[in-house]
C-alpha cells in the first residue's frame, strides 16, 4: 500500500470533494483517491502532536457479522479471544489462513446483538469471502462499507474538540471502547483508539452525514484547534507509535509470531483457522524478527531497503521514514533472530552505501493514547 499517484480510475469517499477544494495532494492508496498532505506532512504530523487532526478514513471496510452463533463463529475464524468484544468494547484480531498466515488485521467491535469488523481497505473483498466462506447458517454475514464513512480524530485536544463541537460525552471513554451518539438527527458510533499514538476517536457514520461532520470540523473546529491532515501523516504518526500497516509489517506470507504479536494469538480458547500451524511455529521458533531501529546519522531508511548484520544481509525495512518527533530516520524491519535484540548494531543499505543503525525498542514515542 505505497502511496503513489497514478492515472488509473480511483475509488472515491463521500469526503473527496471536500479534500479537493481544500487543496489537498491526491494519491493512490490502495485504489482510492485520498489526500497525502494539505500543507505538509511535516507540518501535519507535528499539529497532530500539539494539538489535534481529523483524517478521512472512510476507505476502511466495515462487515456486520450478526445471528445466534456469530460468536462461535469469530471465535473459530479470528485469532484472538472474541468473547472479549463485550458491547462496547473493542478487541483487535488476526484473520489467518489454514497457515496461519495473517490475511488482513482487524478491529471486532461488540455490540448488544452484532459484532462489526473494521477492515483495511485493500481486503475489503477477500475479507467478506472469507468471512462468508466460513459462515455456518446460523450466522449473517453482510458488507456495510459503501454505505459507512469514518472521520479519525487525534491529538492531545480530540476529546475537548469533540466535547465542544458535537457536545458527545467523551471524557468517561476508556481505551479501545465505542459508543453510540447522536448528531443531526443520526446515530453515530464513536470509538476511542490511537493509531498516531495519540488520545483519538473514530467517528462512524452514514456516507450522507460525513460531510456535514467534516465541515464542522473544517469550519468551527479550526478555531479549537482541529485542522485536516493527511494520510502521509498518519504514517509517519503510527510509525513512531510502532504500530503495524497491513501491507508492510504484516500480508499473507506473514504470520502474528513472525511480527512478534503473541498476544493476539489466544491458543486457550480452543480450536481456530491456522491454530495448528501456529502451535507448531511458537514449539519450533519463528525463523525472522520483526524490530524496530533508529539510524545513527541523518540518513532515511525507505521500504524495502536491505538491512545488513555482521557484514551479511539479514533483512528488509518494511515501514522507514525521517520521523519529526524522535528527530532522525527510524523504521521497522524483519531481520534474523541474531540480529533483533535491543542495542544490535545493523547497517541499512541506502542508494550504494551501508549507513549505520541500532536496533531500538518500539514504540519510538511516548504513547500518550491510554484511557482508563
């Protein structure tokens, strides 16, 4: 999912207007059309810091998953323990293959008779497959995402700019939860997260009233401190958080163990899609490491650059940038287990050089997202 322009047909959100008129720099991602930067990822991603961003999302798929046994179900089809997404609460998960290999990762969300299932946006479709491939008939399987937008709001003000735009009652909001509220006449669903490392909400809502809610925003937000950014932003804001892009740190080659997510991979609560294979990898070890790493000049690591150790090539970067709050290149990268403890000396190969790094621990940042 590499952010590049192109000439070919793009997907649109129900924002795209929106993000035209404020001048933002169209690209690709992923077959949709979405703005990298308004001013400057620099710029943006150091207002996200201080004060608080809102981010057009809506490319995420969502897939309701409903019926008397929806429950057995996601617990048979999803790596993690789904009894957990009690309503209201939020619980992130790997849909494997029978390798265990990692599909796409998700976000279940529970609610009193439904779990809804946040997708990235290039799996859309051979998530719903999959899904619907597994689905016993007393489970409902149904795509939501052309009729849902979602607005991402993050930063240190997201919940005061929140409070006083929409007046949805925020402050009580714990991590990884969501709620449902009103506006204009509309239900919405809010849910708390930071994928910028940052405190953050979601804002869920029909394609008709995403508009409305994003002009709010723009509008009136301006003056609280809300300003748009872009997707080249929220890139380098999770990067520095650790967190992992489906695409880069994880695909289907790839398994939850390979990049190091034991915790979401819940063996005790009984049979899964790939729980066998997985089993059999945790006995045996996993041949790569997925680390992070800061580089020791002012060099800037890209994806896919070569990561050597002791002389050899020992890996690849999967996520690399300059990062504006750690002030220096960093990235991540799946290297050889010799060379993925915290201090190890790499080199990145870098247009012909070998510039030199240090394995350090992720995140690269203080999270500031925690609720509760």
């Amino acid at each position: 999912m590499t952010l590049l322009e192109t000439a070919r047909p793009l997907k649109k959100t129900p924002l795209y207007d929106r993000h035209v008129s404020l001048g933002g720099k169209i690209v690709d991602f992923s077959g949709w059309g979405l703005p990298v930067y308004y001013t400057s990822i620099l710029s943006e991603h150091q207002w996200t810091r201080q004060s608080c961003s809102f981010f057009d999302v809506s490319h995420l798929g969502e897939i309701r998953v409903g019926g008397k046994d929806a429950l057995a179900f996601l617990q048979s089809r999803l790596t993690s323990d789904i009894s957990r997404a009690l309503p209201g609460k939020i619980v992130y998960a790997i849909l494997p293959d029978e390798q265990g290999r990692a599909l796409d990762d998700v976000l279940v969300y529970g609610t009193p008779h439904d779990y809804f299932i946040i997708v990235n946006a290039a799996n859309i479709e051979r998530d719903f497959k999959e899904f619907k491939k597994y689905a016993p008939g007393g489970v409902a399987v149904e795509d939501l995402s052309d009729n849902m937008a979602c607005i991402a709001v993050q930063g240190p003000r997201s919940e005061a700019v929140l409070e006083k735009l929409f007046g949805f009652r925020l402050s009580g909001m714990d991590y990884y939860t969501h709620t449902e509220e009103k506006f204009d006449g509309e239900s919405v669903w809010i849910s708390r997260s930071g994928y910028t490392g940052e405190d953050g909400f979601e804002i869920f809502s029909k394609n008709e009233k995403a508009g409305v809610i994003w002009d709010k925003l723009a509008g009136e937000g301006k003056a609280l401190g809300a300003l748009p950014a872009g997707l080249g932003a929220r890139n380098t804001l999770r990067l520095e958080a650790g967190n992992l892009l489906y695409g880069h740190e994880l695909d289907e080659k790839t398994t939850p163990l390979d990049a190091g997510m034991k915790f979401v991979v819940h063996f005790e609560k009984g049979d899964f899609v790939g729980r066998a294979a997985l089993l059999a990898q945790k006995e045996q070890g996993t041949k790569k490491a997925l680390v992070g790493f800061k580089m020791a000049d002012r060099s800037i690591p890209r994806d896919g650059y070569p990561v050597f150790y002791n002389g050899k090539e020992a890996g690849s970067v999967t996520s690399g940038s300059f990062a504006p709050t750690v002030g220096a290149g960093i990235g991540m990268a799946f290297v050889s287990p010799a060379a993925s403890p915290v201090g190890t000396k790499i080199q990145v190969g870098i247009h012909g050089r070998l510039a030199d790094a240090e394995i350090v621990r992720r995140p690269f940042v203080q999270l500031k997202h925690r609720k509760g």
